[in-house]
C-alpha cells in the first residue's frame, strides 16, 4: 500500500532526499484512494509545511515535536509498556515477526519505530496492513489528540491511518480527547527536569520485578471484525492512472 509508505517518510526525520521526492510525494497522495479527499488534502498541507521552506527550520520543528517527553514519542511501545521489562520482550516478537516476513531492517531503529512499522505494513497485503494498523489504532489516536492540541498538522498523518485502518478519524479522537484535555504537557524544561529527578534507580523495586513474571501484550486490541475498507474515487479528473513512485532511499 503506497500510501502507508509515503506517511512513513513524513512521519521520519526530515531530510534533503524528502525535500527532493516532494512532487513525487505529492502525486502518491492525490493518487491514493485508501483516504478520502479530505484526508488526502490534509496531508499534502504537512507535506507543504515540512518542505516547503528552510530544511532546518522543519527539522527544529521535528524534533522540538516529537523528540521532547514522552506523550508524541513516536516508538509504540513506549505508550504501552513504559519502561517496564514488557516493552523488551514485546520488541524482540516485533523483530521476529519482521524476519518471519522476510522484512530487512536496514538502518538502526527500533523495531517499534512508527515510520519503520509502516514501511514494513506497506510491504504486507492490504487486508494484513489494514489489520496492523487496526492493531495500534486506540496509539494513533492518542497521538491525533495531542498533536490536535499543539495544532501540529502532522496529526493530519494519524487521521488517515485511523482511516485507513477502517476507524471514523473524528469519532476514534473524540473517544480520547477528554482523557488527552487532562494531561499536563511533558515538553517544557521543567517538566523534562522533573522526569529525569523521579527516574532514579529503585533497586528495590527492580529485585521485586525479577520475581514476578512479565506480561507481553500486543501494542494495541486487535478487532475482531474489519469494516470492508472503502475507495475513494474522484469522478472530475481524467486520468485516473497512479504515478510511479520513487522511494526515497536514507543516506
């Protein structure tokens, strides 16, 4: 599914390669037909955000977004597991399963990446990606919420996922908006400053988990039944071919 391949590069570090691929990029979107327009439009208003001026600029923006707390963090499990022994057994079934497909990992993230998650998706059937995004679709949410409250518009990346995923977008946020409207923000210094005074060793805390068994469970709920997934089709173009797309390789 290119759609989920073209999210996953706008969800990643932006780059000079992103900026390059722009047109491309551009036309992969009005292409897909996994979003509705609205959906479809949205994320060509990130795309413009993000390489439409100073590359620095949209990288600043990137990491003060996403690289600041814990609540944007955009590793799965993280929001699952926390800290917790959980989260590094639950890495090691993602990484098998990722072998198990024949799905190579060619640069140094965790496997519970977002961005290396979804390029993994696009590689899988459509109906399996569907299933893998209805999987952590309560965490896309989430993340929609808070990123609608900082009016980021890469919340705009989480709507069409949920969309994807066969999820109503403003329906699956609205769900979480007032849990999301209680939260304090974990992204200015003193709350960063706190973070790292609360997160010292408790050894007596470690020996007790050494005792007790860990629980490993999956990043989200799986769905029991998937919606069939809709088409959308524009009737006033004429060309209704896809573009060829290039994927944009890391350097």
């Amino acid at each position: 599914m290119q759609i989920l391949k073209v999210i996953s590069l706008l969800l990643d570090y932006p780059t000079e390669q992103l900026v390059e691929a722009r047109a491309e990029l551009s036309a992969a979107i009005n292409a897909s037909r996994e979003i509705s327009p609205q959906q479809r439009a949205a994320v060509q208003v990130l795309l413009e955000n993000i390489t439409g001026g100073d590359l620095m600029d949209s990288q600043e923006h990137y990491s003060a977004l996403f690289g600041r707390g814990r609540s944007l963090s955009l590793l799965l499990f993280e929001h699952v597991h926390g800290e917790s022994r959980d989260r590094g057994q639950a890495m090691v079934d993602m990484m098998a399963q990722y072998e198990a497909d024949g799905f190579d990992i060619g640069v140094k993230e965790l496997p519970d990446y977002i961005p290396l998650y979804l390029e993994y998706l696009s590689t899988r059937e459509d109906l399996k990606a569907r299933e893998g995004l209805a999987d952590v679709a309560h965490l896309l949410a989430l993340l929609a919420a808070r990123l609608d409250e900082r009016e980021s518009s890469y919340a705009s990346c989480m709507r069409a996922l949920l969309q994807i995923a066969g999820a109503e977008p403003s329906v699956a946020v609205a769900e979480v908006r007032e849990q999301v409207a209680a939260e304090v923000r974990d992204d200015s210094l003193e709350a960063l400053d706190k973070v790292w005074e609360e997160e010292a060793v408790d050894f007596l805390q470690a020996e007790q988990q050494d005792r007790c068994p860990s629980q490993t469970t999956a990043p989200g709920k799986a769905r029991e039944e998937l919606p069939v997934p809709m088409h959308w089709v524009d009737f006033n173009t004429d060309d209704k071919r896809e573009p060829q797309f290039r994927e944009v390789q890391d350097v």
